[in-house]
C-alpha cells in the first residue's frame, strides 16, 4: 500500500504519460523535475501549451501547420506555385524545407491510408489535393508536378498509388521520392525490400 | 534556409527540450502530437503543470513533496515515529513506499554531496535532518535508527558517510541499505564493485 501521492502530482505524472513515447517511468521524472525546477519553467511550459491551441491553425490551402490562413510557404510568392510535395505529416515539411532542396509548395495529407486502422481516403486531406489539382489544371495551368512523398511504408506505398491513379489526368508528372540505401548506411546490414528498390531504382553514372 | 516555423510551435519545442531526457526530435514529436490532439490534452497538461506549482509545496518535517505544511506520510499517526529513511529524492519515497517494507518516516536531501557540482551540505537539507535528530535525542526519545538510503554512488555514498559521522552521536543506530547484486541480475555481468559489496555484505544462511 504505497503513500497516497500528492492529487496534482498523480494528474501532472499522467498527463505526461499519455503523451506518445513518455512512459510511466518518464512521467514520473518529468514532473519531480518540474517540481524542483525554477517556476518559470513549469509556467512557460504551461503557457507554450495553450498558446498552441491558440494561436496555431492549419493552412487552408495546403493543411500545414500555420499562424494565419496560409502558411508562410503558400504566403512565399517566390515558391514554384506549379510543383506540389505530397507528405503525410507537418513534420515531413520540416525535413524537407532543412534540405532546401524544394522549392515549390505542399499538400499535407495528416496521414496516410490504412484500413487496418481505419483510415480511409476521406480521414485524410485528399478530397482536397485532388481539388487543388483540378482547380489548376480547369484554370488552364495545371500542376507541372506533384510528387509524392509519403513514407517508404505499406500505408505510404498504398496512399501513393491511390493518389498517383487519381491525378495522373489533371497533372504534368506524378512522381515518387526515391527509395533505397540511406545515404552513410551499409549495404551488408539493408534489409531485402530496401536492397530491391536500391537495384530498381539504379542510374547510369 | 528552412520555412520559417511558426513561433507558437516553436515555443512549445523549446519549451518541451529544455525537459531533461527530451531531446530536440522527441520535442518536435509531442508539440505536433499536441497540434492534433483533441484540444483538451494540451489543455489539461498545461492545467496540470500550473496546479503542480500552486497546489504543491514541501513538507515542512522531511521535504518530501505535500500538499499541506505537513506530507501525508508524516501526518500518518501510525507511522514509526522513531525510524526515519534518508533519501535523495521525492522520487525515492515513492520507490519504497511501493515495497510496503519500510513503516517509519522519511527525510528527503534533495540530492546528494558533489563537490564537483558545487553541491555542498549546505545546499541539502541535511541542517534540518540533524535539527531532527538533536530535537528528538534532547526530548528524551531519540530516534531508534536513522537509514542511509542515498543512492550507491559516489555522491550518494559520500553524503551518507558524512551523515554517518553527524547522527552517530545522537540517534540509536545509523544504518546503511545493503549494496550487492540486484535480484534477477547476473553474477557474469555484475561490475567489480558490485561484486565486491556483495561479497563485504554475505551473511550466514
């Protein structure tokens, strides 16, 4: 029969608990932490948290995270306006926009198909890539390119596929970011599924 | 040159890395989780960190987290009041209160000696440990044992030796937690001071 904890402590340890990958253990550390820490800390915390919920929306054009309708990148008019990335999570835009390889603009789609989950093609921003891509292509200048950039998974490939059969008739190319051996890794340890898509996928030097 | 990011979302990174054990990536993860959470989950974290700070305060007799002047621990009449369990840690507290072994008292340091960290005894709250003891020896009931139970380290052992040396005078026994091989562990894989302690620590069966 353990002490009876403390009513804020068990609400903090538990609010910190059901955030993904924070276990119990982790939980518990968080809060002593908090506990002990300077004042600020905990009320900054607190403060960042609602200010999220705030003040954050999603882009209505591209559903990215934004602090205004549109997000910064579809605010940019120095973006190739023409050539859209398809990914499935904000995040995905971010390591995109690190490798300042991209120029154009974006489609999030907050996931990616799977019926064992229960996502289907209307739980995503779909409806509304395929609408962005009618629109240009009915306003005479239709996408040069969308590419899709969902993750090298089962549900990545299938949301792929499902959206390459889709827009292949209102846009200029429909193209798939390249999968195989990830840049410093070894060829000894890849797995098979890797190894295949790395011969598919091989250039002429 | 990446997209600029939000400040909000920003924020909440920071705010969420500056947590020991989260690193800049596990923040990214927990803001953009937040982001599409059901509003209340931020909304009840950010409550419940504010209420830690407010609600929470230290117990005034062994410094272990409370919520009145008095923890519950020490406020329980059936506790012995003669046997008190040093520790580094609320956290401490709450690992032996799970073992229902221990039915005394507790004082809690909130840390340990290092010099090397500039933490020295006057940092802990170790003048009000020895304040308990004293009180207690000239009110004619000394306390029956006083237990060591800072972590096996060298900090945690280094401040039980100088706490040793304090209360050896004015309570019954100063007692040390046993050092040896935790249980399920392997003899093969125990380091050498382990190994060691276990051995100084054998006892007749």
């Amino acid at each position: 029969m353990p002490a009876p904890l403390i009513e804020p402590v068990a609400r903090l340890i538990e609010s910190f608990a059901r955030l993904p990958g924070i276990g119990p253990k982790t939980a518990q550390r968080l809060t002593y932490h908090l506990l002990r820490a300077p004042d600020g800390e905990a009320r900054t915390l607190a403060a960042a948290l609602v200010a999220v919920r705030d003040q954050v929306v999603f882009c209505e054009r591209c559903y990215n995270i934004s602090d205004a309708p549109l997000c910064p990148i579809c605010r940019d008019p120095n973006r190739d306006q023409l050539r859209i990335c398809v990914v499935e999570e904000p995040l995905d835009v971010l390591a995109l926009e690190r490798t300042g390889e991209f120029k154009g603009l974006y489609h999030v789609l907050h996931g990616a198909i799977s019926p064992i989950d229960g996502v289907g093609p209307d739980r995503l921003k779909i409806r509304e890539l395929l609408g962005r891509a009618d629109e240009a292509s009915r306003s005479g200048s239709p996408f040069d390119e969308v590419i899709l950039a969902t993750n090298p998974t089962l549900e990545g490939e299938a949301t792929a596929m499902y959206l390459a059969e889709r827009l292949e008739a209102v846009v200029g190319i429909v193209s798939r970011i390249a999968r195989g051996l990830p840049v410093g890794g070894d060829l000894e340890y890849a797995d098979e599924v890797t190894l295949i898509r790395a011969l598919q996928g091989r250039r002429a030097v």
